[in-house]
DNA sequence: CGGATATCAGTGTAACTGAAATAA
DNA sequence: CTTATTTCAGTTGCACTGATATCC
C-alpha cells in the first residue's frame, strides 16, 4: 500500500518544495482544524483572541484590545457588537475619557473562554499528529524563529 | 541591544507558542513576502498557479487546470480572465468537446513565469533569512511531514 | 438519462483602507 | 491644532457553494 505518497493538496510541481508553499498548505489545515472546532462554538479567531486578552490582562478601550490581540480598529468593532450580543463582553463608556468604551469581559465570556481553550488544546494535537514528538518541538522552534524577526 | 526579543505580531499571551498560531504568523509573513512580490508584477497567487502547471503539463481545459493547480472550477474562470486579457494565455474552444475550453500559454505568457519564478526563489531566500541553512532543510522538511498527510 | 464543463453570483474569514464624528 | 477613539463602508486574496446552460 501507498507505493506513492500524495500531497494532502495539488499544485505545480515547481512549488511541492518551496517554504511560502509548504507554509500556505500547512495553515489552510491549520485554519480548518480551527474553522471547525471553533466554528462548532460559533466563534471566529478574532473572538478567541480578543477574550483571551481580556482575561490575560482585563478590561481595556476598544483601541487598547486591538493592539493587545493585534486586530485592526475597525475589526474589533464587528467583532465587539457579536460578543456583546452574546453576552460574552460588556460594552461601558469610560468615565475618565469619553471618546472610549471598557470592555469587560462577563462571567459567561469566561466560561466561554474556557471551553474554547480546550478546543484549542485538541486542535494542536490533532495538528502535530503526523510528528513524531520530538519533530513537533523542532517545529515550534523553527517557526518561532521565523516569525520573532 | 535586543534583551527581549518581541513577537512580529501581538496577540493573546496564551498563543505565544502554539503551533496554529505560528504557522499563521509564519504563512502571514510568507504571504506578505508573495503579495509584493508578484504584486509589484500585477500577478496574484492563481495567476501564478496556472501559469505554472500550464508549463508543466501542457495545454488543458479549464477544469483540468483546476485540479492540477488545485484551484477551483469557479475561481479559475476569473483568473483566466485576466490571464487572458494580459495576453498570458489563449483560450479557443476545444474540436474534440464542445463543453471545453483548451487553455494554452503564449509566449508572453512563458516569459512573465519565468520572470515570475525568479521572484519566487528570491521570496524563498528572504522568508528563510532568519534561520541557518541547516535550520531551513528540517523546517522544509517537517512542514513537508505535516502537510502530506 | 447521468455526468462533465464553463460561467455567474454569492458567502466566509482574516486583514486592511479611508472617512467621519467626537472628544482629549 | 493635533491626536486618539469609535464606527461605518468598502476592498483584497483565497477558498468554497450553489445554480444554470450546455454538451458528452
């Protein structure tokens, strides 16, 4: 069996090795790995991500948030109006400066947070899988080297 | 200098290490590396995926080049759209079966990829500056295990 | 008939741009 | 006056879905 082994997605011969290839295809599995775990709870990255860094580190303006989880503005916005919708964060207006809301995140964005972080947890491993575990180390060494530039 | 080594992207403290997050990181920078580099040649990835296994594999229909490139039916007409108005390719309906189109490079065509996979190689180079050369054949090849499945 | 093909219209996610109103 | 904040509207690249007309 599997005289030949078949890359997970087609392409041009001229990319099966290159790095940005390898990168794109191994994200898009990545990507879908969250998708559905993620998309199971009704929540996107820029949700988790901007729960977690409510939990990391507290409320904030809509401003601050973005910078924290490295959303833009404008993303944050959209991505505000569902999670209050939810009952996940509450939106004040900042007594101390008017132009700004505190986000906070509820005791129902907690819990959550909490489950997404298990789903997360599974995703890695399901991610790494092909790895062995000694391979799955290197690789977060290598990308982290990448990626701190 | 450099006592702490900050992250090219802010997000959630609890993502830090994780492998989804850093190949998202890893492949947004990869990304970036190709939107301005075939940006700056008026290409986008499709374009390029085409051109690619036009060259490989020879003339095909569009919903061959489609599973060769690994692209979509849907996406592949508006692609060869452009493609077609650059005069990169030709598009003439197919003798032996009236439903197909038979796509085929031109010359211009030939020559944009050429210059295209110049961009290509130095994009590889640039992405991979970080790590030593050993570094980067265990990268290629890890991610190369992880995509394979 | 069952399938394949080309095309069009639309959806979704992550990321970004620009402009406007408001307030520090 | 300049800067920061929130918000809205729009765009891009990649990937996918569904429908339709046509043809094998």
């Amino acid at each position: 069996m599997d005289a030949d082994h078949q890359p997970s997605a087609a392409g041009p011969q001229r990319l099966a090795g290159r790095p940005t290839w390898l990168l794109s295809r191994a994200a898009a599995r990545s990507a879908r790995l969250l998708a559905d775990g993620f998309g199971a709870a009704g929540v996107r990255g820029y949700d988790y991500r901007l729960l977690a860094v409510l939990d990391e580190r507290g409320p904030a303006s809509q401003a601050e948030l973005g910078r924290r989880a490295g959303i833009d503005r404008s993303d944050v916005v959209a991505a505000l109006n569902d999670l209050e919708a939810r009952g996940h964060v509450s939106r004040a207006p900042d007594p101390t400066d008017a132009r700004r809301n505190v986000v906070t995140l509820t005791a129902a964005g907690r819990r959550a947070l909490t489950a997404l972080d298990g789903v997360l947890d599974a995703i890695q491993v399901e991610l790494l899988a092909p790895l062995e575990p000694p391979e799955r180390d290197q690789l977060i060494a290598l990308l982290a080297k990448l990626v701190n530039v």
